[in-house]
C-alpha cells in the first residue's frame, strides 16, 4: 500500500527547484514592438527608423532595430550602425539582418527570384513568407531589457512584394511571379499575421497624400492598428501642407491615428552626426515614440 500523497516528503531535488522557482525573477516582458511602413519609397523610412532608435538610446531607454528582408547596397543596419554609441554599435543584437541579397538593389521578389539561379546562392529555393515570419517571432522570442522597444523596417512601400519562393501550389493571398513556380505576397500581407502595431512614413512630396492614404487603407484593411503616420519634412513640405491634409482626414477615417512631424535632415552628402546629435531633433524623433505606446 503507498503512501498518501499527503504525507510523502519532497525529495531534496524538488525543494530545491521549488525554491529556485520561487525565488528566480520573473520573465520581462516582451519587447514593444512596431512594424515600420513606408507610404512609397525614398520616403525617408531608414532615417526615421535610425531616428527613433537614437532619440531611445540618448533617453536611457533600449532600443533595437531589425531589417527581414534587406535588397542591395548600401545596407540599411550598417547606416544605423554608423551612428550608434560606440558601446552599442560593437553590440550585435542591436541591429540585425535576417535575408540579404547584397547584389541584387531592387524589389524583394525580383531579388529573391534572381539570386536563386546563382552558383552556391544562399536561399537556391528562394525565401517564404512562412520562413520570414519564424525568423522575426525567434527574433522577437529573445530575452530583452525591461522597456525594450524593436523597431522592424519592412521593404519599400505597403504593397510592395515580398520575396518569392516555389510552391507547388498558390499559396493564400500569394500572386504567381511570371510563369514560374515562384509566389510572393505583399508587405502588408506578409506581416499581417503579427499582434504588432505599424507605424506608416508618409510621403511628403507631390502626389503624396493620395500615395499615404491609400497606404494606410492598406494596412488597416487588414486587420494593423496604426497610431502614428509620421513625415520626414522636406522633399515639398511644408509648402504642400500633405500633413495637414493627411490629419484633416485621419480626423474621420482613423481618430486614434495621430500625425508627426520630424525635422527634414542636411542636402546629401552632408554627413548626418549632427543631424542626429541635435537635441531638437532628437526631441522630435521622442515625441514620435511616445505617441506609440509605453
């Protein structure tokens, strides 16, 4: 006959354990984490991006950057790593590449598609949404400081394809690419699956309010919260007043969106240290963290 479950002693190793579970500290939580989009190209993204992270890290707060999918030279977490703090740029987690096609300056799918007939390619059956998703969740997965914030920069614009990959079917919401056995989604669907919010760059020139607005009717067709459309002045503004009009319609369209506005950087080649180094700047670029979330 055994012996009642109420009077068996632990074994030292369970009381052991028992006390370490007790006693460890509990897990941090996850990282914030927001999906930065641009309204179009050239919008100014990587800047912007660089520029939340730098106004985080000169306010003691932890800030990470991650690039999925990263298309040519020059690369876009070698830019932010040219203006981190020397303790943080020597740090490898601070900025991280997941696919790279470092040949290939041009859209995710065509650079996919292309690199795969190459000798000894690094990705011979191309990459699939599927495989961008678990190796942005590992990434997110990871032990992070208390506060942490990730900033993820998507490719291009909105509906701007992601990369392709063979299937030996179409895959849902994927488009076939030419008459291969390559299919591709856009960014917007691809990174649809994640609870994260976005954050969309707008598009300050002409022709750019119909650009962030059919934008951000992308993303929140489906299913993305998006409580901060961000400009980069210049390249038109202020004159063509786009952020004006963009928050006039927010107003109806999408209430708990707000608009920010960030100052426009120096005329190419002028380095950018002092650009990020200004405190107004860097102001600028916290006001706009904070409008998304703690």
């Amino acid at each position: 006959m055994g012996i009642p479950a109420s009077l068996r002693r632990p074994s030292p190793a369970s009381s052991l354990l028992s006390r370490l579970l007790s006693t460890a500290p509990p897990p941090s939580p996850p990282p914030r984490t927001t999906l930065v989009f641009g309204a179009n190209t050239d919008v100014g993204k990587s800047l912007l991006t660089a520029g939340l992270v730098l106004s985080r890290v000169s306010r003691g707060k932890p800030a990470y950057y991650l690039k999925p999918l990263q298309c040519g030279r020059p690369a876009d977490e070698a830019f932010l790593r040219r203006h981190l703090p020397p303790g943080l740029s020597a740090d490898l987690r601070a900025a991280v590449t997941l696919f790279d096609w470092p040949d290939h300056p041009c859209s995710p799918h065509l650079a996919s598609f292309l690199s795969c007939s190459l000798p000894g390619a690094a990705y011979p059956s191309g990459v699939s949404s599927g495989e961008v998703l678990a190796e942005v969740e590992a990434r997110l997965s990871l032990p992070f400081p208390p506060a942490a914030a990730v900033f993820v920069e998507t490719a291009g614009g909105v509906l701007s394809p992601g990369p392709t990959a063979v299937h030996s079917s179409p895959p849902p919401n994927h488009t076939r690419h030419g008459d291969s056995d390559h299919y591709y989604t856009t960014q917007a669907a691809l990174y649809s699956p994640l609870p994260h919010p976005a954050l969309l760059v707008a598009d300050p020139r002409l022709g750019g309010v119909s650009c962030t607005l059919s934008a951000l009717e992308a993303l929140l067709s489906r299913g993305y919260a998006v409580p901060a459309v961000a400009f980069v002045r210049g390249g038109g503004e202020p004159l063509l007043d786009n952020a004006g009009c963009v928050r006039d319609y927010l107003r109806g369209a999408s209430p708990g969106t707000v608009v920010c506005e960030v100052p426009a950087p120096p005329e190419m080649p002028e380095p950018l240290g002092g650009y990020y180094g200004d405190r107004a700047v860097l102001d600028a670029f916290g006001e706009l963290d904070d409008a998304l979330g703690t």
